[in-house]
C-alpha cells in the first residue's frame, strides 16, 4: 500500500527527542505550554482534543506548511488528510492562508520540491510532507535542515537528516495483523494443510513495504526475513510455496505473478497480500478459476472499499485500518509543538523509526498510531462508524441483505 512507509524498532525517545529539537525558534524550550496529557490516545473523530492547543498555536512562530503528494495513487488524498488536516489545524487555533497553507505535489517530484521551497521562503518553520518516494524527501528534508525548519514526514518516513519526525501508525504491527489475521481465517475457513503463496508490496522502493513484510512473516513463520525462501514450515503444519514482490505496489503485476504461481501450483491453497489492491488482483484469479468463497484466504490492508466488498463476500479474511483523522491530529499536534519551541512529551513521541538494513539513513523519533484489524465482525463499529466506507455504497455492491446479516446499516 501506498499509505504507509516505516521502519519502526520501538522504544523510548523522550532523550533523543530532545537532543534532535532545534531548528528556527532555538532550543527546545520548557514545555509549559503543552499539555499534560498530549500523547497518541488524545485524539477521537470529533477532533475535540484539537483546541487544547489553541494557547500553544498561539505562542508558536512562523507558518505551517503541509504538502500532500498527489490526488491518484490513492482517493484518501483529497477525500480524507486534506480535509482532516485542515479541520485538525483550524481547530487548534491555526488560520489557513496566514499560518497555515496545505498544498498536493499533483505526482510531481519537482512540485513537491518547488512547494517546500515556497513554503520555506513564505515563512515556514516547520513543514509536514508526505513525500513521493524516498529521493524527494532526502531533497525537501537537506533543505528543510538547511533552512533550520523542522521536518514533519507524514506516512511516509524520510531517513536523512536531523529534525526530522515521523508520524505514521506502527508498520511492523501493521504486518502482524495481518499476519494474525491469516491464521485466524486459516482456522475459521478449515483449511488443510495450508499451502500459502505470499504476494509482498513494493520492496524495490518502499521500505515500509519491508516493514510489513516483516511483521506478518514474523507473526507466521516466526522469521522477520524478506522475501522469504520457497519450503518454508512452521509448527502449524503451513508450507510456503512461493514468496514474491509486485514491485512498486503495482496490481496488474500482482495479478501476473499469482497468475503464473497458481499455474504452476494449484496446490497453493492459502495467500497473504500486503494491501487490499493485491489482495483484489489475486481474488480476480481465484474467481478466474472458479474458486468459491471462504475457501483460499487473501489478506490486505488500508480498509478500502473493495476490500470491505471482498471481506463480506468471502474472499479477504480482513483488512488494516489505519484511521486518517487520528494522523492528521497527531500530524498537527506534534507541528504545533515544534512551531513553539517545545520539547514533544514521549506519550505523542512514542518510538522511532529506523532506514532497513542496507539502506543509507538515520533513526528518526517517531509517532506511532495504532492500527485495527477489520473483519465482517467489526466493520460496523470501525470503517462505518468513521465514515470511512460510504455505507450505501458498500451495500450496494454487496447487496443489503449481506449487509443486513452483518449487522451494517
């Protein structure tokens, strides 16, 4: 998925937070003015918590600017962190246009480049960036530091640099989910003696995508390796038939490679996927072939509709949701801290992050979110109570009756 890009090895950073607080506004200064119970459980769908803040807006400096990547490789862009973003700032006390400026990179590197540059000359003292790929981000972050503006990455992490934060939910236990997730289906669907085929997210240029990879293979096999070796087993009697990567998140290459490992193994009788899309295009496979429901497992994440469609029909054990209204808040919380000069309080600076082996960077302090395991059993309290999912729309696809049965209304 394309929502998600971390490494986390969690722990403690109340330390080194504050070792790595400086930037335009000095020093960390004492954090009086930030309340005493800011941390990642503050925040709920009525953004309510968001005016505990206005006091801290009000003695920071300097704009706020937040650049979004683009309006494509994902709806929840436009649909869901601008305007979340932007109710999170208002309600904190910010005013947007004098403060605070939210721009989309339109899928342009240079843009995403060109609009921190602005953001930069126009007065900013800390920028939130969800950065196109990784080179982007090392370029907006040198000139981020460069400039002594602090560095917020949001979703996607950036390992270069000094005063640089992350916020994201947790990614390796975004794996375990789903990783747990497939077992349960493993049991609930009886299948025997499972032969499972895995279909991994970008590898070649995400390395959340590894992050996740890691947490299910973990919660599976008991082995944090990626990708893993065809033969695999564990205790539970599983065999690992095949263990590839749909590079760069594509879907239609997704499907490719399942198709041809369904050929050649129509043993395989169990997957995992890294997000609802490559769980989508394998589906479309077992569908090809006539399979029926509840009876090959595909797992996912991200809580999209189609996902929400295949987990009521029968064909997704479940789903990571992953709620963009507590990213946005804690998004804004933790740039109204830095804009004021304050020391972040370990409860909203919870762990760090850390560039996966072989790959060139720093540890970055982190905010980590936790994410849900959705199924058929609380989509209603989950992806329906946020509004996540359009509720006539699922039902529509699924028919009323499937929801009906599924207690969602």
């Amino acid at each position: 998925m394309k929502l998600a890009r971390l490494f986390p090895a969690i722990a403690l950073v109340g330390l080194f937070v504050t070792a790595c607080g400086g930037g335009t506004g000095g020093s960390p200064t004492p954090s009086a003015n930030v309340p005493s119970d800011l941390s990642i459980s503050s925040f709920t769908a009525d953004f309510s918590y968001m005016s505990k803040l206005t006091n801290l807006t009000a003695s920071g400096k300097g704009m706020v600017g937040v650049i979004l990547p683009d309006t494509t490789s994902s709806t929840r862009y436009v649909a869901f962190d601008d305007p979340y973003l932007r109710k999170a700032a208002q309600m904190a006390g910010y005013t947007v246009g004098t403060n605070f400026k939210i721009d989309n990179a339109q899928g342009n590197e240079q843009q995403e480049l060109s609009i921190a540059q602005a953001d930069i000359t126009a007065g900013a003292t800390v920028l939130i960036m969800d950065p196109l790929n990784s080179s982007v981000g090392s370029q907006i972050q040198t000139l981020a530091q460069s400039h002594g503006v602090k560095l917020i990455s949001y979703d996607r992490a950036t390992f270069t640099g000094t005063n640089t934060y992350y916020v994201s939910f947790d990614n390796v236990q975004v794996g375990e989910l789903i990783g747990k997730g497939f077992k349960q289906c493993i049991s609930d669907w009886k299948v025997s003696s499972p032969k499972v085929f895995e279909l991994d997210g970008g590898e070649n240029s995400d390395p959340n995508a590894v992050s996740f990879a890691q947490g299910y293979n973990d919660a599976i096999w008991g082995d944090k390796t990626t990708p893993l070796k065809a033969g695999k087993t564990n205790s539970d009697g599983y065999t690992l038939v095949g263990d590839q990567v749909a590079t760069s998140w594509d879907n239609p290459t997704g499907q490719t490679i399942f198709q041809q490992a369904f050929t050649a193994n129509p043993s395989i009788n169990a997957t995992v996927e890294a997000n609802d899309g490559l769980g989508n295009a394998v589906i479309n496979v077992l569908k090809s072939k006539g399979v029926k429901a509840n009876t090959i497992p595909t797992t996912g994440q991200d809580a999209t509709l189609d996902g929400m469609v295949n987990v009521l029909q029968g064909y997704q054990c479940g789903s990571v949701y992953k709620a963009v209204y507590l990213e946005a808040q804690d998004a804004i919380a933790l740039a109204t801290v830095l804009r004021a000069g304050a020391t972040p309080p370990s409860g909203l600076v919870n762990g760090n992050t850390s560039p996966p082996s072989g790959v060139t960077g720093t540890q970055q302090p982190a905010s980590l979110l936790v994410p849900i395991w959705v199924t058929k059993s609380n989509m209603q309290a989950t992806v329906i109570k946020d509004k996540f999912i359009d509720v006539a729309t699922l039902c529509g696809k699924v028919t009323q009756a499937v929801c009906t049965a599924n207690n969602i209304s």
